[in-house]
C-alpha cells in the first residue's frame, strides 16, 4: 500500500509541473526573445538613416 501511495504522490506531482519550465526551453526562449529585439533596434537604425 505505501508504494502506491508514494508512485501517487510523484505523478501528481509530475502532473503539477508545468510544461516547457526546463533549462533548455528557458534559454531558447531567451535567445528568441533577445534575437527579435535585435531585429527590431536593426530596421529602427535603417529607418533613421534613410531620413
């Protein structure tokens, strides 16, 4: 019975972890974000000089 409940507890547990909160997706996100803001602060410089 005690086995149960602790493989219960730990997919309960599993289950209340959100999804995509891994080191490796934080970092893709980071570089994606950072990426488009390069992007962005990029065509602001073009348009400055084109004026």
């Amino acid at each position: 019975i005690q086995l149960r409940k602790v493989q219960e507890q730990r997919e309960q547990e599993a289950k209340k972890e959100p999804v995509g909160n891994d080191v490796a997706t934080i970092l893709s996100r980071r570089i994606a974000v950072e990426y488009s803001e390069s992007d962005e602060d990029s065509e602001l410089d073009e348009n400055e000089w084109s004026d």
